[in-house]
C-alpha cells in the first residue's frame, strides 16, 4: 500500500517492511485509526490475491505495490508487470522478491502511459491522493483503449476523505505530515466510475475482500499510440 510522497521517507514504514509485521495505522486527524495489513502485504500472494491476477490481462500495472508480493507472483507467471510505489523501502522489496519497481506516485510521468492493459488498485490504494474521481481519471490515461481496472475497496459501505498520518502505535509515533487519503466501498466507487464513463464488469467478494472490476472506455482515438507490450517492457527499468 502507498500513499502520497508524505510517507515515502517514512521510517516506521520501512521498519515494518524490514521485519515484515507492524502494528501500523493510518490516523485520522480525529484519532480514528485504520490498520495496516502489513503481515499479509509482506507475505506471499494468498488465494484472493491470485483470484485477482488470474482476472489480469497483458501487461499490468500495480499502483501502490508495497512489498510487492503481486508484482513478484506475476513476474513469476512470465507476465509484463511493473509496481510503483512512494516508499523506497517498498520499491527495494519488490526487486528483491523478483519483480521490477519504480519509486513514483501516479500522479507522476510512467511509463508506458496509455498502454498497460491492466492497473491493480490493490488493498485500498484506491484512496491515494483522497480523491477518487482524480485517480480514476488518472488510471484511465494510463490503461490503453478498453484496458481493465481492478481495485479492492472498503469493506463497509463509506465514502470519505480525511487527512491521515502513518502511526506505529507502539511508541505513538506518527511520521511526516497529514496527507490526503480516502476510504471508498464498492456502491460509492461504482457510482463514482459510471459518472466518469468506465463500464462495470465484474463485482465480487472473496474472503472479506471485495472487489470491482472497471472497463476504460477511452477510444483508440483518444490514445497517442496503440497497446505496444514492447515499449512498455523497455521502459521498465528501475531507476
């Protein structure tokens, strides 16, 4: 999971990535605090995750990649797959668990824009930036024509922005400045893609982890180049 730069120094975060278990929370400004996964994200990719991937077409992307255990298992399947996240030490893992890693936020230059097939939005990394309707349009841009968006929302039916800092709660540390964040279920975030002209194509719950699947129904027209698995592949290299 990755949010904005505010976090990308953070050194709880790395911590955690280190050791591979937390506690870590993303608090509130009213104290309100939402766990980290932190155990599940540094382990490998478990039977939900791999429900997802085997829904992935062509080359993807996954936005927020963390430990990078979905970018490792999908390298490891032969696919074109390249992770992005803000947190350096985020980036570090996903290279050495075998996939390929750009420190980047979304809202940045990527490669291959207009091209991926596939974007992961994967353990509520569809609240990065606090503003759905601008990721969405982002992710859209991204995609080539027709490409798939797969993101996991809130288990609960919310649609909230907040301003939110990463916290270990063991010795009350918060690190960096409130950045924006956002928690989305699956009604708000559909209404939210219908609006902004993506077509549902799938809505599903495995575990307790739900999940929507969103055709762009951005026209070739609309892209500088067509889908070209090379060029996305050459342009992969980490920084």
């Amino acid at each position: 999971m990755a949010g904005q730069a505010p976090w990308a120094g953070s050194d709880p975060y790395a911590a955690a990535l280190r050791a591979g278990r937390g506690p870590l929370f993303l608090r509130r400004t009213d104290g309100w605090l939402l766990p980290l996964e932190v155990e599940r994200w540094c382990a490998g990719a478990d039977t939900v995750d791999l429900e997802v991937l085997d829904r992935c077409e062509g080359a993807v992307l996954d936005v927020g990649c963390g430990p990078g255990r979905l970018v490792a298992e999908l390298a490891a399947r032969g696919r074109t797959v390249l992770g992005i996240d803000v947190s350096e030490a985020a980036v570090a893992h996903t290279v050495r668990s075998g996939g390929q890693s750009l420190r980047r936020s979304v809202f940045e230059p990527l490669p291959g824009e207009g091209r991926w097939d596939t974007v992961l939005l994967m353990d509520g990394n569809v609240g990065i930036g606090g503003d759905p309707r601008a990721l969405l349009a982002r992710v859209a841009a991204l995609l080539a024509p027709g490409g798939l968006l797969i993101a996991e929302t809130a288990r609960v039916d919310v649609d909230e922005r907040a301003h939110v800092q990463l916290v270990d709660v063991t010795d009350g540390h918060a690190s960096g400045s409130p950045f924006p964040w956002a928690r989305i279920g699956t009604r708000a975030l559909l209404d939210r893609a219908a609006a902004g002209g993506w077509r549902t194509v799938a809505q599903w719950t495995s575990g307790d982890r739900p999940f929507v699947a969103l055709r762009s129904d951005r026209s070739a027209s609309s892209s500088a180049e067509p889908p070209n698995s090379t060029a996305v592949i050459s342009s992969q290299r980490a920084r």
